[in-house]
C-alpha cells in the first residue's frame, strides 16, 4: 500500500497557502551544503501520532510539508523484526508491503568488515547464516532509521552466507487498525527528524507557525562506522575536525579484556534520561574516575594517552583533546583553559534539540546537534537535567593542609544554558565517558 502523504517541492511563490492550514519546510545542511534526504518522520507529540514520508523529489533539497493535510491520513510503517537469532542462523522480516531499499553490513567484534555493504531491494526476509565461532554486529539501514544486531557465529562451514527473498505472505501487513496517521492541530508541538544515506539523521522540535522554515544539520560518521566493546555494545561514530567521537556514552561493565570494571556498585545507573527510569541504553553509564582510568588492558601503554575503560584502538579524551572539540565549535583561545563557563552558544551545536531527552524546551530550545556530538540530557544529580564527562587530564588541588591532591578535569553540559563548562573535582564522584579514537 502506497504511503498517501502530501509532500510538495519548495517552490517560492508558486502557491497559495490557506489560513486554515499550516505549511511548513525543511532543509537539511552538511557543512554548509543543502543535501537530499531519503525520508522525513513527522510527528505530532501533543496527540502521539506521526508519519514518515518517503519517495522524497530527488531533484530538491527543500521540502515543504501540509501538516494540516497530513491530518488523517493513513500509511504503513516500515519495520524490521528479528524473527530467528540463534547461534549459526539469524531471520529478519521487513513487515512491509513496500519493502524498499535496506543496506546490510556485517563486522565481526573487533570492528572489521566481515560483509561489506550490500544493498537489498524487493525482499521481504533476510537469511544469515555464520559458519564461523565468535560475536559479529549486523547493521541493516532503512530509509527511516539504522538497526544493529548483535550475532553468534557457529563453528562449522567457515562462511559467512546473506540470502534476501521475497516471502511475501498478506498475514504480515498491519491490519488498518494499526495504520499510523498524524492528528495534528493548530498548536500542537510537532518534531521533524530527517534521514538521508550516509549521514547521521537529525530532527526539530517545534510548535510551528504557518510558512515557518527550518534549517536542520547532517553529520557524518568515521571512516571505521561503529565501534564495539566487549560485551558488544555496539556505539556509532562522528568526525569532528580531525578527530573521531563515539555519539553515545560508553556503557560496558567491563575493560577491553574482560576483566570487570572494579566493584560493580560504585558503577552507578546515575547517568540517565528523562524523566528518571535509571536506563543505559540511551546514556550509557557513569563510572568513579579511577574505573575509568586505571590501566588494566595490556596494551594501555602508550605515555600520553589512557585507554582505561574504552575499547581497543580508542581512550578517554584529555583535557587537551576536549579544548580541540571546543576550538572547534568556536570557544575564543582566551576562554579555552579558563573554568567555569566558557562561550556562548556552543553547547547547543553538541546537544540533542527537543525535548526527547533534555528536561524543558524552553531551556534547550536553542539546541541543533549543528556537529551530531549528540548529548542527551542526563540527571547525575535527580535535580538538575546535565550531562557531565571525565576526561583523562589531572589537575593539582592543595588542601588546607597544603598538601597536594590529584583533581581529574571534567566537563559539563547544562539544560538550562548553552555553554561549555569546565572544572575539576575529587575523584570519587560519577561522571560519564565519551571515548576517542586513537592516531584518527
């Protein structure tokens, strides 16, 4: 069944918008440069319902939405369901009559492409088989979003087999009851994410006003594409500058040998979204400064940087390698070692715009992901809606017995400002952990 949803090219001028409705549009920038966009996923938060338009006019880079037309109207929502998940053998079904274009990738623990990227059209189930031992990631993209599987390799064939087919059986379409539809008024706050190939996706979160435009920013992921620890928690990757960012928190228990993190409850669920369910799958954990320090692995060894807690071929960011972030984002070099906070506007180039995860719009209103850092909002404290992250520099803090004290620097984004913070502290407090790769 064909998507029926109103999405027009932006033409200046060329026509007539009625009072009764509100006609939006959207750009999407990579540096500067307007990019086309595969889909756009509408939704309308004030009545929980949305829409993701596709088949986007590939000759525009502006698009132009009828929110007011879009009002209920019905279309299918693409997804994709892991069916089967047994060690040797994995099955996925794309629960769609319009099943569209999937791209398929396969690594194996340590990150290497075991498949290189293949594109699927016209299929309908999806058979892997793994004849070889060990732990790989499946990362499959949609037009609508990016999945990631963890899989297990049986010893056997020594292959590695991807069959896609068409399967198709009536029985797997939603039923019109489950048929998603945008119940939007006038008023109601509406959040536009968009997606297009080879990029990381964004949104806006708006209540919008007849004719508004906005300007959303792509970003792109390293050359390596997602990086895994060893339980394999898989993290996706941004290039900023000349240096490559994991775009989520870490979140393993466990160093990139196995041993685990030290005591297990000084590694605490504090680093969480909105509002407070003690959940890591969207902001990783918070570790005591000395787990994330310590040098277990082997081959942490190298004098000026500490792989600590991160993965093989990544460390825990310097005070240093943070200010090259913030250079970046166009903190003045006066600012840059002072603490405190620092800037202007900059945060809001790293933090997530909306209110998906950061406490209050009107606080973070101003945030656009402009660089894809992608911070969400964290309650360290169960008050105050921040994110806050060790880095691997010390400081020396004299105490009032003049005694000298190692002081780890930190950084700290806040909800209710957009500038960069910086300062130091006692060691034996919880923050949490951006990795950076190593010699990018």
């Amino acid at each position: 069944m064909k998507n029926f949803t109103i999405l027009s090219t932006f033409l200046l001028f060329s026509f007539k918008i009625f009072s009764q409705e509100t006609v939006v549009y959207i750009q999407a920038l990579f540096e500067g440069s307007p990019q086309y966009l595969d889909s756009i996923l509408v939704e309308d938060l004030t009545t929980k319902t949305n829409v993701m338009l596709t088949d986007l006019d590939i000759n525009t880079t502006n698009y132009e939405i009828n929110l007011s037309q879009l009002s209920g109207i019905e279309c299918y929502d693409n997804a994709i369901t892991l069916e089967i998940n047994i060690p040797g053998f994995t099955r996925l079904n794309i629960d769609s009559e319009n099943y569209g274009k999937v791209s398929l990738q396969i690594f194996d623990i340590n990150g290497k492409s075991v498949i290189k990227e293949k594109s699927i059209s016209f299929a309908n189930t999806i058979d892997i088989t793994i004849g070889k031992k060990g732990i790989y990631i499946l990362r499959l993209q949609t037009a609508k979003e990016v999945f990631l599987y963890k899989l297990l390799g049986e010893q056997n064939t020594g292959k590695i087999d991807v069959v896609a087919y068409d399967n198709y059986r009536a029985d797997i379409l939603k039923s019109k009851e489950e048929l998603l539809t945008l119940n939007y008024k006038e008023g109601d706050t509406v959040r536009l994410t968009v997606f297009a190939t080879d990029f990381h996706g964004n949104l806006v979160e708006k209540i919008p006003e007849n004719g508004d435009s906005y300007i959303t920013y792509l970003s792109k992921p390293c050359d390596c594409g997602t990086v895994t620890d060893y339980e394999g928690n898989i993290y996706e990757t941004v290039q900023i500058g000349n240096q490559c960012w994991m775009r989520q928190n870490l979140r393993s228990w466990r160093y990139a040998n196995g041993i685990t993190a030290g005591d297990i409850p000084y590694i605490q669920y504090s680093c969480t979204t909105h509002p407070l369910n003690y959940g890591v799958v969207d902001n990783g954990l918070s570790y005591l400064w000395g787990i994330v320090s310590e040098r277990i692995v082997v081959s942490d060894t190298i004098p000026d940087i500490i792989q600590g807690i991160c993965p093989n071929g990544w460390h825990v960011p310097s005070d240093d390698e943070w200010i090259e972030l913030e250079r970046y984002l166009g903190i003045s070099e006066e600012e840059l070692y002072f603490d405190g906070g620092r800037g202007t506007n900059q945060a809001s180039m790293i933090k997530e715009p909306g209110t998906l995860h950061w406490i209050s719009y009107d606080y973070n209103k101003e945030s656009t992901n402009a660089i894809g850092f992608l911070i969400l909002g964290c309650n360290i404290h169960e008050v105050d809606n921040v994110q806050a992250f060790w880095t691997s520099t010390i400081d020396h803090f004299v105490n009032s017995h003049g005694n000298e004290e190692p002081w780890p620097i930190f950084r700290i984004i806040h909800a209710d400002d957009n500038k960069m913070y910086r300062g130091n502290s006692i060691a034996a407090i919880v923050r949490c952990v951006r990795c950076i790769k190593n010699n990018f």
